[in-house]
C-alpha cells in the first residue's frame, strides 16, 4: 500500500470535530424514536410493540 503525505493545506482542512458531532446528532436522535415509543406504550390503552428478532411487548 503507498502512502501519500498530506500537504500543509489538506492537514489544516481536517476538521476530527465531525466525527464526534455526527455521533452526537444520531445518539439523541435514537433515544428520541425509544422515548416517544415508551411514551406511546405507556399513555395507550392497549398497545403492541414488535421488535426484529421475534421480541413482542404489550400492554393492556
């Protein structure tokens, strides 16, 4: 495998903060869609949750 050393100017263009930030956004972003989920499943009558791999929840 070559190698290429970067130039002064493609070292200055990296940016490391994106990585974590992308991160960020989607952690909060799954943990939103599993509150409003528990939400729904609380605040109903009767409810069904299926989830992948044959897990079933239901309440009522």
């Amino acid at each position: 495998m070559n190698k290429i050393m970067l130039t002064e100017e493609e070292l200055v263009a990296i940016k490391p903060g994106d990585a974590i930030t992308l991160g960020a956004v989607l952690a909060i972003m799954a943990i939103a869609i599993l509150a409003i989920a528990v939400y729904k499943l609380f605040t109903s009558n009767e409810a069904i949750i299926k989830l992948p791999g044959g897990y079933q929840f239901s309440w009522g």
